[in-house]
C-alpha cells in the first residue's frame, strides 16, 4: 500500500461521514489540500506536477498533429 493510499485509510478511519456523498466530497477535499502541486518532483525533472504534464499535454497534442510522421524512441 502506498503512503498515500494508507494516509488516505486513516483519515477515513479518523472521521465520520453521514453518507457516501459526503465521503467523497471530504475525502477529495482532502485529497486536493494534501497534494502540493507546486512540489518539485524528481521523477518529473525537478518540475512540479502541473508543469510536467502540461508538458506531456503539448508533447501528445504536437506527436497527434503529425500522424505520417514516426516517433523518436
């Protein structure tokens, strides 16, 4: 189990919700305020998470604009 997933089991664990509606809200929430999006990342090239993918997002878009041509391993 990864340390986010476990972390995520404890504050299930931790709280009471009336229903699964507000589980979801509440732990999306949670979700949402836990992870730093500005967070440099390693594994993204020291980028943070949303500059990596916007990055795969124009790699992708400009690879579909370009069907004929072959990829680059």
């Amino acid at each position: 189990m990864t340390k986010v997933r476990l972390q995520i089991v404890e504050f299930v664990h931790r709280h009471r919700f009336a229903g699964r509606d507000e589980a979801r809200v509440k732990i999306a929430t949670w979700i949402a305020d836990f992870y730093n999006t500005r967070r440099r990342h390693t594994a993204a090239d020291g980028l943070p998470p949303i500059d990596y993918e916007q990055r795969i997002m124009t790699a992708r878009a400009a690879t579909r604009a370009r069907p004929g041509e072959a990829i680059a391993a």
